[in-house]
C-alpha cells in the first residue's frame, strides 16, 4: 500500500490525481538543491585551499565527505521513510540540511568544515531516496511516471552543473563561504511549502523495522568507500589504512545482505537483485558515474590551472554539458518509449565515451570550439544513460518498496561517485608523478612537493623562483595534460564495459497501467478490468516482485484510492 495521505489540501496527489505535477515540482527543488550543493564546492576548491590551508588528506575530506556520508546513509533513511513516512523523512532533512549549510559557511578551520559536510550529507540521504519514492507513489503510470523521471533527471543535470557556475560568481564576488549560504534562504522557503503540498506515503508497514540491518548497511557502504578512498590517495592495498575498511565493509554487508535474505520483513527484498533488469541498472548507474564524476573534478582544475580561467568562466565552459544534459531529461520519456532501454542506455554510455575520447585533444592552449563539443556530447549521452537505467530500476520496483530501491539507486549513484573520484584520482596522480622528472634543475624536495597536485606545484615554483621555478611550473603543466589524457582513456573504457553490461536489459518499455497492469506495450489496449475468478494466476512478464507465492482471499472489489494504484494482494495480477 501506498500513497496515503495526511492532509484535506492534499487528497489526490497520491494517487496520482492532479496534483501530482505540483508535487513534482516540489521534489524537483529539492533535488536541485542537493544536486548543487554536490557540485558548487569544486571551483571554491582553490579560495578554500588559500583561506584554510588544508592538508593534502582534509582537502579530498572537504570535497568527498559530503558525497561518501550520502552514500552510506541512504539506505538507512530510504527503508526509514517506507516505514514512518517518507514526507516526514523529506522534511527533518530539509531542516538538517538548512543548519548545516549555516555551520559550512562560517567555518573557520578545515576541521569545521569537514563536520559541516558531513552534516550536509546526512540531510541529503534523507531528501534524495525520499524524492525519488515520493515520486514513484505519486506517478503509477509507467508512462506519466517515465516523463516525470525525466524532469528529474534534468533539473539534477541542472543543479550538478550549475553549482560550478553559481559557486564562480559567488567566489569572485564574494568569499567561498558563501556557496552554501544560498541554500539557507531556499530550505526556510521549501520547507513549510513541502509540508503543505507533499503527500505522505508509506510502503506495505509489515514487522518492524530492522534498525541494526540499516546500521549494518550505513558502515558497511561507508569502510568500503573508505577503503577505496585510501587506494585512491596512494596508500597501498595491504596497509592498514586501506584493508582494514575495505575489509570490515565487505564484511558488514556480506552480512547484511544474509540478514535481509533470513528476515521475514527485510529492509530491502534481495530478491530485486535477482531480477536482470534491476541488477543491471544499478550497475550502470555506478558506472556511469565512476567514469564521469572524477573526471568534473580534473576538468575544473584543467580549466583554471592550465588554461587559467576565472572560477565564473570555469562554470560557463560548463554550461553546455548543463544545456545538453536537459534536453536529453526533456526527451527520455519519448527516447525511451522509441529505443527500450537496452539500446536508450547502451547508446548512451557509447555516446559519452566518444565524447570523452574527444577530450583527449584538449592540450596546454584553449580550443573552445573543441570543449563545448565534447560537454556537449558528453552531457547528452550521459544523461541519456542514467534516465534509461533509473526509469528501468524504479519500474522494476515493487511500490510498497519505493523507499528501499530509490536509496539503492541513489547509493549506486553516490558509491560510485566517490569511488570515481579515488579511481581516476589515482590514475591521474599515477600518471602526473613522473613527469616532474622533467625538471632536473628543480631539487628533488621541490618536485616531492609538487608531486600533490598541480596547485601545489604552482605555489612551490613561485617559492622557488628563477630558472628552476619555471621549469618546474612547466613540467608540471605537461604532466598535468598527459594524466588528463590517461585518465580520460581510462573514463572510455569503463563506459564501454557499461554499453555492454546494458545488452542485459529489456529491449522494449513494459508499461503498466495506473490500476496495476503490467507487460503492455505502447500501443496495447487495456484488457477489460472487470472481476475474474479467484484462483491465483502468475504474474505477468516484467511485472515487479510481489508476494505471488502465498495467494490470499481476494480483497473486495472497491479500493481506497491511495491503494488504486496498487494491485490487489490477492497472488495475481490486478484487473
């Protein structure tokens, strides 16, 4: 069941009644507001690194804390939100999300502004999979609910490309701190309008809920990233720093997943994974941000550091991908009706590695013809992937398990995200090292410094000075390029090893019909919806994990209209 409401202003939208676009539009801002917060810190990366001098360590904190404690908190707010509502989920997060914007802005140490993160990434854990679940109880119709994803998915694109844009002007205008105060003025706005106009909705409310399963699950994803985080820093695979995470999370949730398998009431019904349309989804999802989250962060220091933009230009360059990526939101609904979304995402993540291989002409000098064409495409094919591998996961999804599969999709999205970052964080470093070498006349602790990154470089040249300052300064530039170019030929490949992980899905849209309806294709009439005989039947091709093993007395013939949308626990298909 699911789609309950809690107040007379809102006595439709969750049934998918007319005010279910109003609804969207409300979890669209919220989602753009934690899409831009994931984003707008990049191009303050430099103010920050000159106001609080950061370590090498708390740098890749600051940026990574937000996106890691995100990841490994979804799953324990998205199954909470099933259970006690998951408007009041949506709601404490907007709250918590308000206060930590105000403690970021006023930090004062890197310490601070570590926690402050972190306290970002909690209230986001609470406000995306509530969204996303929201979303999928308000719109049952596969078809209104494939265009609603894609408006989603667009002001998502919107929000993780404007952030550069936004947090370049609020740099060169103002101080860094500044990034975060503009989400206060939105939350203390959205705050009291999302507890008017958003439905309540819950999933099926059977046994309690698993509290140690939810912890289990959180430190679980958290030592993995963490694990994966100290690889991507250079630490060894068998130094403690690194095993030990990657061990006690691997652990955790092999644990996990026998404990979900064991409960009568999981938090999240293991058998989904069975199924090979969701199975893959999920998969590409972290693919597709593996490939492209590290490479946004090396693109922006590309843009300032060798080609010496501005913070603001750096966010214009950027706007393409933006533009790109919400015509391809704007048009997954009728792609995906066209294609299916074996070839809608397989096309997509071809798309982008072609994009991406374009790239690798970026040199030492601007080509801005080249750029945009490459953001452009890469946007385009990118947004394409994830719209197709969402829309499928989501449909395959069980109702009453909304909470449960969006925090999975959205732990996908945020484990691979940070997994990105320390992969192609590593692979750059790996190939930007050596090409220090270069610069014989620099002393060898000069070139140790710089061997950070390519800021650090800068600032030690400008210490040494002279002859040696420039040659190191411009070794450092070439090594910069040519771990660039490394780290994009590697990007290619995992999305091309996504394209062929996609030949899994379906090849057509199976769309169901808001009374429960599944396996019609567009095109299909509706077969007649008139009782039939009690006698349980098997479900239908594509027809989402239900309870079809146990059939039980066939409910009355009215339904309440929360529970319309639904089909009827009776073993069979809803008619």
């Amino acid at each position: 069941m699911f789609g309950r409401t809690t107040a007379g202003a809102r006595p439709r939208a969750a049934g998918g009644g007319a005010n279910r676009w109003v609804v969207l539009l409300v979890l669209c801002v919220s989602l753009l507001l934690v899409a831009l917060d994931a984003t707008v810190l990049h191009v303050a990366v430099p103010a920050v690194t000159e106001d609080l001098r950061p370590s090498g360590v708390e740098l890749l904190w600051i940026v990574d804390a937000y996106p890691l404690v995100c990841a490994s908190l979804l799953i324990l707010f998205g199954t909470l939100g099933d259970r006690v509502g998951r408007r009041r989920v949506l709601l404490l997060g907007y709250a918590l999300f308000g206060v930590a914007s105000a403690v970021a802005a006023l930090a004062t140490t890197p310490e601070v502004l570590v926690g402050a993160r972190a306290l970002l990434g909690v209230g986001g854990a609470m406000i995306m999979p509530a969204t996303l679940s929201i979303l999928r109880a308000v719109f049952p119709d596969r078809r209104e609910r494939a265009t609603a994803i894609g408006i989603w998915t667009a002001v998502a694109a919107v929000g993780a490309a404007t952030g550069p844009v936004l947090g370049g002007f609020l740099v060169q205008h103002f101080w860094w701190g500044s990034v975060f105060l503009i989400n206060i003025p939105l939350m203390l706005l959205i705050l009291p309008v999302g507890r008017w106009l958003l439905p309540e909705s819950r999933g099926d409310g059977g046994g309690p809920w698993d509290v140690l399963g939810a912890l289990m699950a959180a430190a679980g994803v958290l030592g993995v990233v963490l694990g994966v985080k100290r690889l991507g820093a250079g630490d060894a695979l068998l130094d403690h720093r690194t095993a030990g995470p990657l061990l006690a999370g691997t652990v955790l949730l092999v644990l996990f997943v026998r404990r979900q398998k064991r409960r009568r009431h999981p938090l999240i019904d293991m058998r989904m994974f069975a199924r090979a349309t969701f199975s893959t989804s999920v998969g590409c999802i972290v693919l597709a941000m593996l490939a492209l989250v590290g490479l946004e962060l090396i693109a922006v220091q590309y843009l300032q550091l060798v080609l010496g933009l501005s913070p603001l230009e750096t966010g214009l360059r950027l706007l393409p991908l933006t533009f790109a990526a919400m015509a391809a939101g704007a048009t997954g609904s009728f792609t995906l009706r066209r294609l299916g979304p074996r070839r809608m995402v397989g096309w997509g993540f071809v798309l982008t590695a072609a994009a991406v291989v374009l790239l690798t002409l970026m040199g030492q000098h601007d080509r801005p013809l080249l750029l945009t064409a490459g953001f452009v495409l890469l946007g385009f094919g990118l947004q394409t992937t994830l719209f197709g591998a969402y829309e499928s996961m989501l449909s395959e999804a069980p109702p009453e398990q909304a909470g449960g599969a969006a925090a999975i999709g959205e732990t996908s999205y945020q484990l691979g995200a940070g997994m990105g970052i320390a992969l192609l964080g590593s692979v750059m470093n790996a190939a930007y090292a050596p090409g220090l070498d270069d610069a014989a006349s620099a002393p060898p602790a000069a070139r140790s410094a710089a061997a950070h990154s390519l800021g650090e470089a800068y600032q030690v040249a400008l210490q040494l000075g002279g002859p040696a300052g420039d040659a190191l300064r411009t070794a450092a530039r070439h090594a910069f390029v040519h771990g660039l170019h490394v780290t994009l030929f590697v990007s290619a490949g995992l999305l091309l090893l996504g394209a062929l992980a996609a030949l899994r899905l379906p090849k057509a849209m199976e769309c169901a019909e808001p009374d429960g309806l599944t396996g019609l294709h567009d095109g299909q009439r509706a077969p007649d919806t008139r009782p039939v005989s009690p006698a349980p039947e098997p479900a239908l091709p594509g027809t989402p994990l239900r309870d079809h093993v146990r059939p039980e007395p066939a409910v009355p013939a009215r339904r309440a209209p929360a529970e319309a949308a639904g089909p009827a626990r009776t073993g069979r298909t809803a008619h």
